[in-house]
C-alpha cells in the first residue's frame, strides 16, 4: 500500500494574477493532484476563518481583487454582492478615514520602490499595521486592522498588492471605554477635594494626586517611588506599622485612621499638621496595594479650638455679668441703709444739745458713712450698673479717692502709689473713669503675681496721644498713667491688646473684654488709650482725657430756697426707715408729705386726697408690677402739674430707656439731707 505523501505547494511568482487559491501542488512523481489542491485550499480558508483574518490580493494593473469568505463577512456583504474592483475597498472605507487610507496606500508602494529586489527582480515592502474604519451597506461602522505588502515593477510602477484584514470593532470599543473610564478615573483622583496616596505593601509611593501635593506641600513628581514614612512623624511610625500590621493581619479591605480623632502628619517642608484618613486595599496582578484618602482637618481643628475658647469666654461672660447683677443688687441695697445713716447722723450733727463726745462720735459716723457710699459708688460702677453722666469731674481727686480701694484690691504684696496734684479737670463719668483705672489695676495685678509696685500718675499734658494726630493739638490733656513693674506684654500680643475677647489668660482668670472696655469708655470721653510694654520691663497704660477749662459760674446759678411753703410731696420709699427719715427731713423744711410704700398705695392715697400733689418723690425701683416711672406717667395724668424726682441706688436702671429717664429728675442714693431739701426745693422753685 502507498502511503501519500504531503503535498509539496510551489509559488508561481511569475503569475501575477494569482489568488489564495492559485496554487500549483505536485506529488511526488510530478503530476497535478486536483483533490490535494482542493485540500489545501480548504484548510487555508478555515485557518482564515478560525483566525478572523480575512484574506484580500490586488492587481494594481487590471484593478482586479480577490477576497475570501472571511473578507467578506467583515465587509458584511455578500459573494453576489462583491463586484472585484479594488476601487470598492476605498468606497467602504468610511469617509473620515478615506483620505487617509489613500495616502497610506501610495506611500507603502512608495516604499515599495526604494527597497531590496527579490528573486524576481520585483520589489517588496511590509507595511506597518494600518487602524480604520468601514462602513457596511447597511451603515453600521466597523474598525478593522489590516497588515499589506505591496509589490512593484523595477522602475517603480504598483503591480499587487496583498494582506490581511481583521475586525478589531470589539477591542476598539472596549480600549475606548478603558480609556474613557481611566479618564474619569484621573479626573476624579485629581479633583478630588482630599489626597488619595496609593503604595505597595513596603509603603513605596505609586500614586499622589494634586489634592495630596497641595496638603503635603510637595510635587508629586518629587515623592513618587519614595516612602510614605516621609510624612509620619518619628513619633508616630510605630503606631503607623501597628496599623498595617492589623490590616492585614485580619484581611480588611478597609480601615478608618482617625476617625475619633486626628493623627499627626508632617509636610513636606517638615511642618506638622493633623489629618484624619482611611485605608483600602486593592490585589492588582496578584500584587496588594494600598490606597489612603486622607483630609486635613488643621483648619477644623483650629475652628473647633476657637469655638471652645468662644465659648469659654461667652461663660466667664454671663458669670462676670452675673457677679455684677448681685454686685449691683448688694449695692442698691446698701444705699438704702447707708441713705438712713447719712441722713441721722446730719441730723445729729445739727443738735446743739449735743456734749463734745458724742458730737465727734457722729462726726465719725458720719465720715464713715461717706467712705462706705464711696465703695458703693465703686461697686455699681464694677457692676456697670450706670449709663454715662458727664460733669466737671476733678481726675487728680478722684485718683486720690481711690487710693484705698486699689490698695484692698491688689493685696499686700503690691504698694500703690498715687500721684495726682490737681485740678485736673475733665467733662466726663466719674464712675467711668473709676471703672477704667480698676480694669488697668487688675491687669496689672494679674502681671505681678509675686508682687511689685503700681503706680498712678495724673498729670496735664500739652501733648496730644499719638492717635490723635494733629485734631489732639487743640487743646490741652489730662493724662492718667498706670504704671506696673510686671512682666511686660509680648511684641506680637500688644497690637491686640485692646481686642474684644483677645486675652492670654485662662478661661478662670479672664474674659478678655476688661481692655476692650477700657478702649470704648475713652473713647466715649473723646479721649484714647495708649499702652507700652517690654518684655520683663513693665508696662504703662496711659488713658488721655481732654482737659475741660470751664468751671461756670456759681453765681449765676439761682440758689434754691432751702424752705418749702406747704408745697405737697408724695413720698414713695419701699424701705420703711429711708421713709421716715425724708418724710422728718421734708416736714421740717415746711413740706406736707404723703407717705406710701409702693406703686398701687401711692396711686390709692392720690385718689382719696383731696389736695393737689405738687412733687412726687419716688424710688425707681418698688415692689410689685409698677415702677417709680410707670408710677410718675399714671399720676401725671390725674395731676399734669405735678413734677416728678426719682431716687435709686444704681446710677441708671438697665430696664428703661434714657429718654424716659431724662424726662424726670433723678437724686442718687445715698443722699445727704441737704441733697434731697435742695432738690426738692429747686423743682418747687423752677415751677414758680
């Protein structure tokens, strides 16, 4: 039995009209077997079709093309509806690409002309792969890949040309949408508001978006391939590996890293700063990667801080405020006794049955009586109980009146020395004024902790404050120094100094508003505050008065008749001994009193009279739900004559308005005998 042998397949190169199929197959003895070739020709379309090549050959000269099946169902036609001319491969070439693939045609054979000769003395050249797209007849567009050689004559002109085509459609689209997805990827890392940091498990940086640049100062160009550890600090790096170590220890794919609280961080320029992060893990080529997005939260922090001190401060506040209300109410309160005292011990005083002894004994009931109203004058101006009422006002005096009180306040180990020679006249609130030097003094005690000295120095200057600039040249100044022989204030603290709520103490020891206060009342006045310091040097606190040169003229003022002709008062005093003593003083000065203890009682006893009330004395402050003004506005519409004086142991009351207060006279307690006669006396005199 002969077994066949292989078909041994020889090119014809001269034939230059061949096919894929046109192929000569011999046998061994030398003759054509029709069966091999049919064989051969099979397999070769087959392999065409399990590679998804289709197969094209072109003869440039007579515009004749061969294609196989494979061809064809990319083209997506028929073998009835193939024509064989080579000019329908650019027909179907879509019209965007047409013009390219026309000129790739024409440079390959191009090159073809300046290659090598083969055998046949003919050219050949491999031209590169070749991306387009066709469009179907029925208008669908495909991508194709197709590889070509072309082959020409000796002296250049195009003879073939030949190659494979393969529809890529599928990896086109799926390239494009990996390109698509890789762009929103990179736009979305780079966008992103917090830093995304890929490494690998040995910390090694793969990725660092813009975000990540802009929180760690750095360029991403800069970090990319070194260790993350750059950015932990020396402190931090044990607790960091701990980290990792538990993730993968436990095969998390996700992890928070300060999520209760922030973890430090470094800059690149070597700044510390907190962030809080969270950590993925991603397995790429079998290789693990970590990602962590981390945020700076500094700012949050420092907002967080900034709220608390706020709020610390809004507390001490209230509490401060809260000590002046009980402050203010003690001192009402002792106006009203101190008032009763006052007025016994001037009455005393004017008894000349009385023997030397007893004489000099009220003479000491009453010096002390006036020292006591002096603290309680200091007292409501501590609890801002006041609304500002200006008068001559002698600075240097009132420096000197307050010598005792600083000396209480500050404590022993700090001596006060007072240096005021006057008069240094300004038109201001005294209490103010108090009120301002007491804030100065207690800074200055906070600045002495281990003791010192403070100084005040009232003195009149022709300089104005450096504030002022040349407006301050008009007149002349009272200047108050404060001067302490403290610690001194910090360069960078002093512009702040007289910031509301900027204060270096803790939340116990401060609030911050004592300065910012001292800066608005001087200002009230038309003055300034000025303030030098050096570190372990002191500091000197200045507050800058205009100086007031008019002093008016006491005889031209009408003295008021110190002597009433049965003019009639109604007296309202909740405090029954205060009631008594004005209800004796005013009889003895020849005035009729009504007496009552509150609102509803006065307005009862108005009724019943049948006498026309001239004045009506009244405490601004009275027990139920009618105060002394409420009270005046109801009486005035029973008597429109009648003229209205207030009393109160506060210098204003926060409850009503100024302009209700300004429409009445008003006597502040405690009050001396000769005060409330006189003030009676003159309303009845300016009526007349």
């Amino acid at each position: 039995m002969t077994v066949p042998r292989e078909p041994v397949t020889k090119r014809h190169d001269d034939d230059r009209h061949a096919g894929p199929g046109d192929w000569r197959v011999l046998t061994a003895d030398g003759f054509g077997h029709e069966a091999a070739r049919e064989l051969s020709r099979a397999r070769l379309q087959q392999a065409h079709q399990l590679a998804g090549l289709g197969f094209w050959d072109w003869d440039a000269v007579t515009d004749e093309t061969v294609w196989n099946d494979e061809m064809l169902r990319i083209y997506g036609i028929s073998r009835g509806e193939f024509t064989g001319r080579g000019a329908d491969y650019l027909a179907m070439t879509h019209p965007d690409d047409r013009e390219m693939q026309a000129a790739n045609i024409r440079r390959d054979f191009e090159a073809a002309a300046v290659g090598e000769p083969s055998d046949a003395g003919r050219f050949d050249a491999r031209a590169s792969t070749k991306l387009f797209r066709i469009t179907r007849t029925d208008g669908t567009v495909r991508w194709v890949e197709g590889d070509a050689v072309e082959v020409v004559r000796p002296d250049g002109t195009p003879l073939r040309m030949y190659g494979v085509l393969r529809d890529v459609t599928e990896a086109q689209e799926s390239q494009r949408e990996l390109t698509a997805s890789l762009a929103r990827y990179r736009a979305l890392v780079d966008t992103a508001l917090d830093a995304i940091v890929s490494t690998d498990r040995s910390g090694r940086i793969l990725l660092f978006n813009a975000a990540a640049e802009r929180i760690f100062a750095c360029a991403a160009s800069d970090v990319i391939g070194q260790s993350l550890e750059r950015f932990i600090p020396e402190s931090s790096r044990a607790r960091h590996h701990e980290r990792l170590g538990q993730f993968s220890a436990d095969n998390a794919v996700r992890r928070m890293c300060g999520e209760e609280e922030a973890v430090p961080a470094l800059r690149a320029n070597g700044e510390r700063f907190f962030l809080t992060a969270s950590i993925s893990s991603v397995i790429v080529d079998g290789v693990p990667l970590l990602t962590i997005i981390a945020r700076d939260v500094s700012d949050r922090l420092a907002a967080d801080a900034e709220r608390s001190r706020l709020y610390e401060q809004l507390m001490q506040a209230q509490k401060m405020e809260a000590i002046g209300h009980m402050t203010g109410g003690i001192a009402h309160d002792f106006n009203n006794l101190l008032s009763v005292i006052i007025g016994s011990a001037s009455m005393l005083q004017e008894d000349e049955t009385l023997s030397e002894d007893a004489r000099s004994l009220i003479d000491d009931i009453a010096a002390s009586s006036e020292r006591a109203a002096s603290v309680t004058r200091h007292l409501l101006a501590f609890s801002r109980k006041r609304a500002m009422v200006r008068a001559k006002v002698d600075v240097a005096e009132t420096m000197r009146a307050l010598t005792r009180l600083l000396g209480r306040m500050l404590g022993e180990r700090i001596r006060v020395d007072v240096n005021a020679h006057g008069p240094c006249i300004v038109h201001g609130d005294a209490g103010l004024i108090d009120q301002m030097v007491l804030n100065l003094a207690l800074n200055a005690r906070d600045a002495m902790p281990e003791g010192g000295v403070l100084r005040v120095v009232v003195a009149v200057s022709p300089l104005p404050p450096p504030s002022l600039g040349p407006e301050g040249a008009l007149h002349d100044w009272v200047c108050v120094s404060v001067i302490d022989s403290g610690a001194g204030i910090a360069p960078d603290v002093l512009p702040h100094i007289f910031e509301p709520f900027y204060t270096t103490k803790s939340a116990e020891h401060g609030t911050g508003l004592g300065l910012a206060m001292v800066a608005s009342e001087i200002k009230q006045h038309g003055g300034a505050a000025t303030v030098e310091s050096e570190l372990g040097q002191g500091t000197t606190f200045r507050l800058w008065f205009p100086q007031s040169l008019s002093e008016g003229s006491a005889a031209a003022q009408k003295e008021p008749t110190m002597r009433g002709h049965g003019e009639v008062v109604l007296l309202v005093e909740d405090e029954p001994a205060l009631r008594h003593m004005a209800a004796r003083l005013l009889r003895e000065a020849n005035f009729r009193v009504l007496e009552a203890s509150d609102a509803m009682a006065a307005l009862k006893l108005s009724h019943e009279t049948d006498v026309a009330i001239d004045v009506l004395f009244t405490d601004l402050i009275l027990p139920g739900e009618m105060n002394g003004v409420e009270l005046a506005a109801a009486l005035q519409a029973r008597y429109p004559q009648a003229t209205v004086l207030l009393t109160t142991g506060y210098d204003s009351a926060a409850m009503l308005s100024t302009e209700r207060l300004r429409a009445h006279h008003v006597l502040l307690k405690p009050y001396r005998p000769f005060d409330l006669i006189s003030a009676i006396s003159g309303i009845v005199a300016a009526r007349t």
